[in-house]
C-alpha cells in the first residue's frame, strides 16, 4: 500500500516531466500532425467543409439514403454540405457537377457562419447512367473535395 508521501511523490514528478515536455514543445517549434477524422473537414481561407455526402435525399436539414451508387430511375441525387467559419464570415460555394468527365452543370450557394448547412441536387435520368462527380469549390476557386457516384439503370 502507498503512503500520501509516495503518491504526493509521484504527482510531483509527473508534473515535472509534463513541464519538461511542454518547455521542450515550447522551445523547439516541434508539432503533432494531428490525424484527420470525419469531422476534421478540408479548409479554404477562413472556411472548413466538416461534412459532405451523395444521398437520395434531405430530410430535416440531414442527408438521407447516402450512397456512391444509385439506378437511374431515382430521380434526383443530393449533394450535402456542411461548413464552419469564423462568426461574421459569409462566402459563396459551388457544387460543380460531372457527367462522365464533362461539366454540366454548376451550383453558387452562399454560406453564412458560423456553422451552415447547404445542399444542391441534380435531376437524373436514363440519359445519365455513367460516372459522375461533383467537386465543392471556394468563392476563390480552391476545391474542398470531390465527390463521386455512379447512376446505373
């Protein structure tokens, strides 16, 4: 059994050692990568997009049915984003969409902060079986991601 001395101890030099590391981190500049997660989000500027998805549809505010694959009598297929930004920041975003390696169409949505939910959707058919993408671009052209899905019959 360890006395109040032994653990008093104990926390004294763990504080130390973590006094050690931090002037060390301090006085070197040295940094962690830290790992990207789901909700790390890619940044342009002052914007981060935290969240993104291909879904078949949006239902309270949230994508529904997402997918990278999807028949072509779905109807339409949502691109949902979501971005965090400085309190008073205001931009606009583009959802560009591709259809088998062509642009056919682009989509200007603003976005407020500091926290904003924004979707497009694009109207399918059998005419639009193929490879698809759509890239989410910054006001200043910087691209946050592409997304991909497939439309089969």
């Amino acid at each position: 059994m360890k006395t109040q001395n032994q653990k008093t101890m104990k926390n004294q030099i763990g504080i130390f050692a973590t006094s050690l590391f931090i002037l060390f981190i301090t006085a070197t500049g040295f940094s962690f990568p830290l790992p990207e997660g789901p909700e790390s989000g890619k940044t342009q500027g002052k914007i981060t997009l935290s969240e993104s998805g291909i879904c078949s549809g949006i239902a309270g505010h949230r994508p529904v049915g997402e997918a990278t694959q999807f028949r072509s009598d779905a109807g339409k297929i949502w691109v949902y984003t979501r971005f965090i930004m400085e309190k008073e920041e205001a931009s606009k975003i583009k959802h560009v969409y591709y259809f088998d390696g062509k642009k056919v169409s682009e989509v200007i949505l603003d976005v407020h902060g500091p926290s904003f939910r924004t979707n497009s959707y694009k109207t399918i058919n059998d005419k639009f079986v193929g490879d698809w993408k759509v890239e989410v671009v910054a006001e200043d052209g910087g691209v946050f991601e592409t997304l991909e899905f497939t439309v089969a019959k």
